[in-house]
C-alpha cells in the first residue's frame, strides 16, 4: 500500500481522491495547508476582534441574515445549523462518496480561505484514518450553497449526532467516536458554516464516476468488439486513416481501443459488405463518449481543488468575500451531460443485443443464442432485461440543471440541483453497467457459437477467458442473474477490460 495522500499541498487528483475513498489510504496534511489555515482563522479573528458584521458569523444565515447575533447565540448557530439541515431522506449514499466528500473538505479548509482552525481539518482526517464513514442519505440538497444537508450529515457526527459505519458495523456517532478513541468537536466560530458550504459531494460523486464511467466504457466496447467477432464483420470501419481523416479525437480514441483488442484476430477480415450501423459507426457515435471523458478530469480537479465556500477570507489581505463558489455549476452540467452519454451507450447497447439473438440477423447462429431452441428460449429474457435497462437510463438522462426552483425565502433563487445530476447519473450508470455485463455474455456466447475462443484476437480473448470464468456457456435455459452480477463486478472493479 503506497500512500498516506497529502491536502494542502500540491493539488489534488482524481486519482487521490480514488485512493482515499476507495482504497482507504490514509491522509495527512502538508506544512503549508496547516500555515494557510493558520493564517486565514488569524485573518477572520482579526475581523470579528474589529467588531465586523461577518455572515454566518455574527448574523444569521440565508435569508436569515439580517438577525444579529450575540457571542453566545454566535456558537449555538454553528451547532444549530447541523441540526435543522437533519431532515434529509432516501437510502444512504455509497460509503466511498461519503469518504471522498469528507476528504474534499480538507482540500477546502487547507487553502486557507475558510477559516476554520487547524483542529477541525485535523477530525476530519481522523474520521478518514479511523474508518469512521457517516451514514448521508441521498436526497435534501439542491446545489446552491453547496450540498448543505448531505456536508451536515457527514459533519455532524464530529458532534457525535447522527450515524457512522464504523469497522463493518453501523452505530450512533457518539459511540463510532469513542471506540476509535476520539470526543465530539465543539466549533468555533464560522465552523459550521464552513462544514456545511461548498460542492463536495457532487463532486466527489463525480470523481468516482469518472473512474465507474472509463469501466463500463471500456467494458462496453469490449463486448462490441466480441461481437464484431461473432458476426465476422470487416474491420475497415475502425481503420486509423478513416478516423484521422475524421479529426475527432474521441473518434480515434475508439478505434484504436477496438483494434488493439482484435489484434490477431482470425474472425475479422476485409469485405465488400457493410455491417449494420451498431457494428460499423461506434467510434463516430460513442467517440463524443471518450472525449466527454477526457474533458471530464480538469473540470472536476479544479473543483476538488477550489476555495467553494461562503463567506471566503484571503489569508493574505485579511479581506472578507461574500461571493457564491459554492454554486455547483460546472459539476451540475458536467453530471447531466454524462447522463446523455449513459442514454446514448445503453440504447447502442439494446441495439446491439437485438442483431445479436435475432436469427434473421445474426449470420446463422441460432435463435436467442442457444442450442435448440424452442425447448429453450437462451438470451430472450436477457434481451428483454437489457431493452429495461436502456429505458430506464434514457428516463434518468433529463437533465437536472434546468429544473430549478427558488427556495430557502427567495435567497436561494436559482439552484444547480448538482446533487440531483449525480445521484441520477450514478442510478443510470449501474443500469448502463448491468446492461454491458449483459452485452458481455451474449458477445461471448455468439462467438462460442460461431466456433470457439481460438480464433479471437489477443484482447478479447483475455476478456472472453474473463466473462467464462464468471459464467459458463449456456448450452440450455438456466438462471442468470448471477452470472449478470459476477460480471458486472468484474466491470466494476476494471477487471480485464
């Protein structure tokens, strides 16, 4: 295990936030995030010691701002703003988002541009290294001042309110704390508005959907290129020259990743016939796909890495800003375009699976993929599955940007709904998962119709070892969803693909 990750720092990549979410490495935090930090709660007590009015500090918050507070009321707003934001509903969100979201406020707090003291980063990181992981539920944000109740939720149990998975075992926050040997925090002034202000939930969804979306991508044309096998298609149309005379880099992307899977194929082979569009047009119709992705990882790191809260104070200057970096534009549209690119996969999908069990259009293999059909009926209900499955991420592929509604008395007027844009996208794409997983196993069984693993080129023939090993060969009508779940496991977990 290589690590711990540092915060504060050289920036943040997707691939840190994976380690820590996902892997579980430990995190610390650098010299010069613990200075920055130093720094930028010596600037906001310098305000408050001037006697400045400073939002969500001495006032109220939202539109509550025009309430003054006294010191006392000042340190139960803090505490208060955990309570009334623990409203939220739905199943709780994966563990991994929660860690990765609890990891991102670190980020924010090390730049310095919250406030907050060193302390209350360092019981962040502390829940990350003891494996404390609060329990969030999905639904209660809008992604306007940031994801507040689901940052409530995971701040909360620094409180000892709330819930928290601790060591395989779901408990209060108060005890999750005390068998990991920690108290509940008390906060400081500004501090529970800086737990509860900025992106880092959507976008911490968003980076590990960008690792989930290069899976199933890469899975998805894995199963396309079994099937370019199956049915002995030419391989012309994933040529290099016909893409660069195309420019797209998405484009080109595609099929090069096509043809260094079929390489020392002896199924493929050059033809005066054309192949059906699903077979012929994926790098021109799934390259935006590849490209969407690339395109992905500087939007989401530069918010990884950004100052997203509100009020935010420059440790230099001393200077206070009202401003609104907790907005989660970028994220919201960068999620909602994804949620296309998952409705465009899983309708070439259903495409795909209907020539493949079709026996007017599968080049003589056999009805639904299955010796003797009739008494057996093969694929057909996994035909039915995956055409379910490409429904319901066209369904989930509306964009949630566009749906705002004013709230919070008018001073939450307009809303990115950016945590509505991931947990859709992430429901989509463990349909678009499960349907490639399907994709998979009848790419497979038509190639061993058609004459066996032999024959195949040297990276679909490692896939096709991999699906096997999960799944053996339908030769009469069994049960399947079992070897759909292995399957998608292995997509999930980057397998061979």
């Amino acid at each position: 295990m290589s690590g711990p990750i540092e915060v504060g720092g050289k920036a943040l990549r997707l691939e840190d936030v994976i380690e820590v979410a996902v892997n579980r490495l430990p995190v610390t935090i650098s010299p010069a995030g613990r200075e920055r930090m130093r720094q930028g709660r010596a600037a906001l007590e310098a305000l408050l010691a001037r006697g400045e009015r400073v939002y969500g500090v001495n006032t109220g918050v939202g539109g509550n701002i025009g309430f003054s507070l006294t010191p006392e009321q000042a340190e139960t707003l803090q505490h208060n703003l955990m309570r009334h934001l623990s409203c939220a509903t739905g199943e709780p969100l994966p563990a991994a988002v929660v860690r990765a979201a609890v990891l991102l406020r670190v980020a924010v707090f090390a730049t310095g541009c919250s406030g907050v003291r060193v302390d209350l980063a360092e019981a962040l990181v502390r829940l990350l290294n003891e494996g404390i992981t609060p329990v969030v539920p999905r639904y209660g944000s809008v992604g306007a001042s940031g994801d507040l109740m689901p940052s409530a939720y995971a701040a909360r149990v620094l409180l000892g309110m709330g819930e928290a998975d601790y060591r395989g075992e779901r408990l209060p926050a108060a005890e999750a704390l005390r068998r990991a040997g920690m108290e509940p925090l008390r906060l400081a002034a500004k501090e529970g508005l800086a737990l509860i202000n900025g992106t880092t939930v959507m976008t911490s969804a968003a980076a590990l959907l960008w690792r989930d979306h290069w899976n199933v991508l890469r899975a998805f044309l894995t199963a396309l290129a079994l099937a370019l096998e199956a049915f002995e298609a030419p391989p012309d149309p994933y040529s290099a020259w016909v893409h660069e005379t195309k420019q797209h880099p998405g484009g080109i992307a595609v099929a090069a990743f096509v043809r260094e899977l079929l390489g020392g194929s002896r199924y493929v082979a050059s033809s005066p016939m054309q192949s059906c569009y699903s077979l012929r047009c994926p790098p021109q119709g799934l390259g935006p796909v590849w490209e969407g992705l690339e395109s992905a990882r500087p939007v989401i790191e530069r918010e990884i890495n950004s100052a997203n809260d509100n009020p935010l104070v420059d440790p230099d200057s001393g200077r206070l800003y009202q401003a609104g970096n907790f907005y989660g534009g970028h994220i919201a549209r960068l999620l909602d375009g994804w949620k296309i690119d998952f409705a465009v996969m899983a309708s070439w999908g259903n495409a795909l699976m209907a020539i493949l069990v079709d026996d007017r259009f599968n080049r003589g293999l056999p009805a639904n993929l299955v010796p003797e059909p009739g008494v057996n009926s093969g694929l057909k209900g996994m035909q039915l599955s995956v055409t379910s499955l490409a429904c319901a991420v066209r369904q989930m592929a509306g964009p949630s940007s566009i749906h705002m509604l004013p709230t919070e008395q008018y001073n939450e007027d307009v809303v990115s709904l950016g945590m509505h844009a991931a947990v859709t996208a992430m429901d989509a794409l463990e349909c678009l998962r499960n349907q490639t997983a399907m994709l998979l196993l009848a790419a497979a069984q038509a190639v061993d119709l058609r004459g066996g693993p032999d024959r195949l080129g040297d990276g679909t023939r490692r896939a096709h070892a991999a699906i096997r090993e999960a799944s053996a060969f339908l030769d009469r009508d069994r049960p399947m969803e079992h070897d759909v779940a292995r399957v998608a496991e292995l997509i999930r977990r980057g397998g061979t693909f």
